[in-house]
C-alpha cells in the first residue's frame, strides 16, 4: 500500500503541476491532456513484457526496480523545458511504472486464497485515494510555498519532493518483500504449511487455462479488458483534470488541493466495506456494474451542475462509484486463469485499461480546447461508464461466484 501510494502520487501529481506548469510550458489543454496521458501508452507498451519478467524473476527485486526507475524519471519532470520534453518524459514514467499494478494483483495471487481477494485488493487499492487525498492538499502547499525556493517554480519542487518517497521504498521494499510465502522467515514453520494448504485448496480457475498464448484470446478476457478500459477512461478522465475543474471554481492552489481531495476521502470510505460485501456474498458482477453505472449517472450530473457544491458532490459519487468497482472488477480476471497466463492475462487487462488512461485525459483536453468547457467531456465519459457497468454485468454474471 505504501508503494502504491507513492506510485499514484507520482503518477497524477502532473495534474496539480499543470495549474502553474502549462503556463511556464506553453502548453494548450489539449497538450497538457495529451501529455498527461502519455504516461499510458509508455505503461502500455511495457506491460506485458514486465508482468512476465516478474513472474520470472520474483516480485521483490521487480517491484524495487520499478520504483527506483519510475522515482527518478518523476524527479526529472522537473527540469522539462517545453512540449516536447514533457511528452518524452511522461512516456518514460509509462515505461518505468510499467509492470507495477498487474505486478501486485498477480503477487497477491500468492498470498490470499480466492474467497478473500476483493476484500485484499481493497484493502490494497484504497491507496489511490488515500494518496490522492493527502496529495491534493500537500501538492498546493508545495506549488504556494516552495515557489521560487532556490530559483525553481512550485510546479518544479512538487516533482523533486514527491519523487523522494518512491525512490526510498524502492529500497526498502528491496529487502522488506518476500516473494513466496514458503520464504517468508517472519512466519513459523506450522504457519508457512497452514497457508500453503490452504491456497492449493483454492478451487481452479473455470477455465483451468494456463497456456499464455491460449488464455489471451479468450473472448471473456478480452470483454474484462474493455471493462477495465472503461474504468481507467473515467479514473483518468476526472483525475487528470479535477484540479483544473476545481480551480475554476474561483480557488487557489491551497484551497484547490483541500477541495480537490474530498472526491478520494469519500471513495476511500466506500472501497473496503463495499469489496468485503462481494466477499461475503461471493457476488462478483453485480458489485463491479452497479458502482461503475453509479459513476457514470454521477458524471452526467456534473455536467450540467451550474454550482460548485452541486458539482463536488456529483464529483465525489463519480469517484465512490469508480473506485468500488475497482478492486471488485480484480477479482473476475484472476478467476479466470492460473499460472503463466495469470500473469500475462492480468497484464494485458491492465495494458487495455491504460489506453483508457491515455484516452481519459485527451478526450477531456481536446474537448476542453474546442468549447472552452468540460461540460460536453463530463458527459461522454458518463455514457462510457454506464455501458461499462452493463458490460460488467454481463461477462460476470455467468461465472461471478467464488468457492469457500
């Protein structure tokens, strides 16, 4: 949780650079949206490769690698010097991060027997919100506070200082990880065995599909992809952006940044309760459509909100739905599939959704250039996720239940 907290927090904290960053850069919203998601067609590209590389190489030294790399790419934004250095240096972040995600649902995998993943991958992903929240207002201090520190703008030491935390649990996770619980030295004996047992009880896979090449033709991995691609679309649409909604409210970056995070404390609040429901009834489908059509419905209601606090409010519904569906939607894909393909599958799942995360942040930006408004944008992404929730729907309604 602590690493993925500092990778989101790397991840978006462009968003809240850009309130001075495009400025200083010269960028159009719909160069800044373009950049923005760069990040994804580098993430994309690398996915897969670097899923099956950590399959290979085990967890611990991947993910340390991940996090060094990624942690000095994000310090470098800082010296960007136009457009097209901030594109080359979003596109490396991708390239960095690449793996990271897909990385950790399949190292979970490892470690929690079937019955129990949406309440652990809930309990994981509350992260993003938890590290949104807290960056939103640390990131429009750093913009006030820092600018003009030693000659560089407030932008520039947001990525220097939030950099810092990733490079040193890069580090740390390096010797804190263990790949397997069999090396788990921090667990007894009887206690390695016991757990052991218990997730080769795990029932198989429905389609028991190992072969890599086989399992990522599977039609229902590719429909989960298209999920997913739906979620990430509208995470990143409305992430990417929300500072910008915000401040143009009226606020400053301070008053920006303790605005902007009431969409994540609310979606943090929901993730947990919401994913041990779907444990408890086994319910898988239902509990990844609803919220995702919830979101949608919410988005198309910030549309057309003329005031701020009607706006906030449909905002942070967008957000609880999104961000409950989530974790849940994970449970679906690593039901599906088992050994090398597990790690392939949930890479590519994850790859299809980064294209969203490019597709989010564009299309805002590119609509935000022509109108001069994110009303129209708003309401494009909310039609996404309603079809996301049915499609959810649909592909897990026939397999959406888990064994004891």
């Amino acid at each position: 949780m602590l690493c993925y907290f500092c990778a989101y927090l790397d991840r978006v904290n462009v968003s809240f650079a850009a309130l001075t960053m495009n400025r200083d850069l010269g960028l159009s919203p719909a160069a800044y949206g373009f950049g923005a998601g760069l990040f994804f067609l580098g993430y994309v590209a690398f996915e897969v490769p670097s899923n099956l590389i950590l399959e290979r190489v085990g967890a611990r030294r991947w993910i340390a690698r991940i996090m060094v790399t990624w942690s000095l790419i994000s310090g470098a934004t800082a010296f960007a010097a136009g457009e097209a250095s901030f594109y080359a240096l979003r596109l490396a972040l991708g390239l960095a991060e690449a793996g990271f995600f897909p990385g950790i649902i399949l190292y979970l995998t490892f470690w929690f027997p079937a019955a129990e993943r949406a309440r652990i991958v809930g309990t994981f992903m509350a992260a993003v919100p938890l590290s949104a929240a807290f960056g939103g207002p640390v990131s429009g201090l750093i913009l006030t506070a820092a600018d003009g520190a030693l000659g560089l703008a407030g932008w520039q030491w947001l990525y220097l200082i939030e950099a810092a935390p990733s490079l040193v649990l890069g580090f740390v996770a390096l010797r804190i990880l263990t790949d397997r619980p069999a090396q788990a030295h921090w667990l007894t004996p009887d206690e390695r065995t016991a757990l052991a047992a218990r997730l080769a009880a795990d029932p198989r896979p429905v389609a028991a599909e190992e072969r890599l090449a086989a399992a990522l033709l599977q039609p229902r991995l590719l429909g989960l992809a298209l999920v997913y691609f739906g979620l990430s679309t509208g995470l990143y649409a409305v992430g990417m952006w929300l500072p910008q909604i915000v401040s143009g409210f009226g606020l400053g970056p301070l008053a920006t940044g303790f605005v902007s995070a009431l969409p994540y404390v609310a979606a943090a609040c929901v993730m947990v309760p919401w994913t041990r429901r779907s444990d408890r009834t086994g319910e898988r489908a239902w509990h990844t459509g609803a919220p995702a059509i919830a979101a949608g419905l919410a988005l198309a209601v910030a549309s057309q909100a003329s005031a701020p606090l009607v706006s906030i409010l449909a905002l942070s519904a967008c957000a609880m739905g999104v961000f409950a569906a989530l974790p849940t939607f994970w449970t679906l894909p690593t039901a599906l599939l088992s050994g090398r393909a597990a790690a392939g599958g949930i890479a590519l799942v994850n790859a299809v959704g980064g294209i969203g995360g490019f597709v989010g942040p564009s299309l805002m930006g590119w609509i935000k250039d022509a109108t001069g408004r994110f009303d129209a944008a708003l309401a494009a992404v909310g039609l996404l996720l309603v079809l996301t929730g049915l499609l959810a729907a649909r592909l897990g309604r026939a397999r959406s239940r888990v064994g004891p």
